[in-house]
C-alpha cells in the first residue's frame, strides 16, 4: 500500500512551465495541475510504502531547479 500525498508547488516567476515539464519527465505523479493562487502546481503523488515520505519528496521533486517553495499534505484513511 502506497501513501498517497498532495504538493502543493511555488515557482519562481516565469518557470511553472518548466517545472511541469520537468515534473512530468520524472514520471512520478499521479496528477499534476495548474492552480491560482498563492501556489503554482498541484501534484498528487502516491509514494511507495518502503520510502520515506520526507526523504522521496526531498531527492525526487524538490531538487527540481525554480522551486521556491512547497506544503505538502498528507493523507490519511478515515474509514
């Protein structure tokens, strides 16, 4: 069972294409959209249950060049 995470992701300006691209290249996302807002892309990313949460977003997503900032939520079974 994976754990399944939303990102939320701000670029610097002028780089959202780039990082979606870069993003998608990867192969690692569920679902990645535009946003508006206070935040630029939202990503819906599954990650495997043998990785830890922190580290796979660390050296899979945020090494990603015009990144600024991201908030990451996490999910929970509820029932």
């Amino acid at each position: 069972m994976s754990t399944c995470v939303f990102i939320q992701i701000r670029c610097k300006p002028g780089s959202t294409y780039k990082v979606a691209e870069e993003i998608a290249l990867r192969e690692i996302h569920s679902e990645l959209y535009s946003t508006s807002g206070e935040f630029d892309l939202l990503l819906k990313l599954y990650i495997p249950e043998t990785e830890d949460v922190g580290h796979f977003i660390n050296e899979n997503l945020l090494v990603i060049p015009n990144i600024e900032r991201s908030l990451t939520t996490m999910t929970f079974k509820a029932f």
